[in-house]
C-alpha cells in the first residue's frame, strides 16, 4: 500500500453535495441511488472533512496528519464497514482476525459486512478518540448488512456515544432495514451533468470518444462508465452486442463475469421495452436496436425481464458460469427473435 501526500481531485458532483451536507447538521447520513453515482467518494470527503485538523470551505485540507493517515488508511479515529472482498479490493486492513483466518485459509472472504466486525465497530465507538476531531464510521455498501448485523448496529446509531458520527452509503436502500433508514438523514446522490462526467472520464484517462458510448453503456453513470472501461469494453463492442445476440454467438459474453453478463442483457431488455412503446433507448443508440416494429413483444420482453431478475440474485456464485452465459445467449436468441 503506497502512501498518498494528497487526494484526488474531488469530481465537481461530489464537491457541491459535500458542500451542502457540510453546511448540515447530523450524526449519520445515509447516501443512496443507483451505482455508480460516488457513494462512496462522496462518503470518504464527509469523514475526511469531520476528522481534518484544518477544514475550510472546500472540505478537508488534504495536508494534514489526518488527511494522511486516511490517504494511507491507517487513521486511529475512522473505522470502515464494509464487506472483507471490498476491504481486499480497495486496499483497506482487515481486521487481525479476520486476517489470520483468510490467511490460514480458514475461510474464504466475505461478501456480506460480518456480525463480528460490526461488534467491533460498537465497541470502537465507545472508545475516546485519539485526536481532537472525534469518530467516525464508513459503512459500505450498507446493503450487504444482513439482518443480525444491521440490528448489531440499530442502538449504537440511534445514540452514538460521544462525538461519533456515521455515513452509510448504499447503491440498494431499499434492501435496508426500515430502522435504520429512519435512523439516518437521507441525502438522494445526484446524477452529473453529461459534460462534467465526460470530463471526468477523460482525466482518468479514458478517450474522449470512448467515454461518451462507455457513460451511454453506464447509463450516464460515471463511476460505472470507467469500471466498464478498466474491464476493456470497447464501445464498438457493445454496439454490436444486440445483434451478436440475435445470431447466437456463444462467446459474445465470454470473458465477463456473470452479474456483468446479466446486467448487460438486463439494459438491452430495457432498451427494447422502451423501443416498444416509442421511448428512447437509454443503453444503446437507436441504430443499435431493432426498429419498434421488429422490437420482441411486450409480453416476451416482460418475461425476459424477470427472468433476468431472478438469474441476477445468483449472478455473484453460478453453479457453472460457462453454461450460465451459454443459456443466457440462448435467451436472448429466443426473445430477439419472437415475433407478435
């Protein structure tokens, strides 16, 4: 892990809505809306704001020891929820534990943020700070909570002790537990406008004419349209998956994990919903699609949709991902090809 002497530029979204949360008062935030959208940048400038020893009106200095200690990951004063797998992939510790059972293969990593490490984070709450600027705690995404570990959590958020302060940062609130929504201001993450997502894109290095069909293929989500780009999708290639899909061609989805697979065929089912009933398209350009008197019938598309649903609840651990795309092809096939 690499130490950092100063942050990323802050995306221009994210910078106005740390400015209006800022200027707000409470002790724990929920931030929601579909991915892609900086939950979680937004969250970390929030906890980077709360502890920075020299705060301004641009949010934390990013100079200081404690910008430091969380641009490293090692601040004393800001406990991170999340699931072990996002821990590992964001280069975040993971608790000594828990450590040494991964390493002792024990047990694989978590997918879901485990009871034991929400005990832990109680107690870290009612711990005294070890700088000036109190706690805090990241939770995310805070849908990966089960039921036990969401409740673990329900007293400690109602009344924090001390000057602990929380932000949950969720990409499915409604999977969350009706307490602990209520229990958190609710901030609904804005979308960006196209062009300073573009921008955004570019600087991280994406090319200007990939970035504008990768954030369409996102759904104008910037953080998605760059995890699309980091994962070689060439725009050319997704123009030319609809009717790859009509002809059957097995490997068209070869090479992408199975939630990504699903979700591909997820967006072309609504984009041929909205062709059906005279919508634009939102995924795919319209000359990418079939004409809305070729488009599959309603009924067919409706029935592709919720089977798509269903395949995408065991998307993340298939029995076999090879024959899992294979009959997701398959699918497709059928319906692109039903007709009234």
């Amino acid at each position: 892990m690499s130490a950092v002497t100063t942050a990323p530029a802050v995306p221009p979204w994210i910078a106005a809505q740390r400015a209006q949360l800022l200027a707000q008062r409470g002790h724990a935030w929920l931030l929601h809306g579909p991915s892609g959208l900086g939950q979680l940048a937004l969250a970390l400038e929030l906890v980077r704001t709360w502890l920075c020893d020299a705060p301004g009106a641009q949010g934390a200095c990013g100079t200081c020891a404690s910008c430091h200690a969380i641009d490293v990951h090692t601040h004393a004063d800001l406990c991170v929820l999340m699931p072990e797998t996002t821990l590992l992939a964001l280069g975040w510790p993971l608790p000594e534990k828990a450590q040494a059972d991964i390493d002792e293969k024990k047990r694989k990593p978590s997918r879901e943020i485990r009871v034991e490490a929400m005990r832990d984070t109680v107690e870290f709450s009612q711990r005294t700070a070890a700088r000036s600027r109190g706690k805090a705690v990241l939770v995310y995404p805070a849908e990966q909570m089960n039921t036990v570990t969401a409740n673990a959590l329900l007293k400690t958020l109602e009344e924090p002790p001390g000057d602990t302060r929380f932000v949950l940062a969720s990409e499915a609130a409604h999977q969350l537990l009706p307490t602990i929504r209520s229990r958190c201001l609710g901030h609904a993450m804005a979308w960006p406008q196209t062009a300073d997502a573009l921008q955004w894109l570019q600087a991280q290095g994406v090319p200007a004419d990939t970035a504008q069909s990768l954030l369409r293929a996102a759904g104008e989500r910037p953080e998605d349209a760059l995890a699309l780009a980091h994962a070689g999708l060439k725009p050319q290639d997704w123009a030319a998956l609809p009717r790859a899909l009509a002809r059957g061609e097995a490997g068209v989805l070869a090479g992408l994990p199975p939630a990504q697979a699903v979700g591909s065929l997820q967006k072309l089912c609504h984009d041929l919903l909205a062709v059906r009933v005279g919508a634009a398209p939102r995924y795919f350009a319209p000359a990418d699609l079939p004409q809305p008197a070729q488009a599959p019938p309603l009924a067919t598309l409706t029935r592709w949709a919720r089977t798509l649903a269903q395949e995408a609840r065991t998307a993340e651990h298939p029995f076999n991902a090879g024959l899992m795309l294979e009959a997701l092809v398959a699918g497709a096939q059928a319906v692109l090809h039903s007709r009234r």
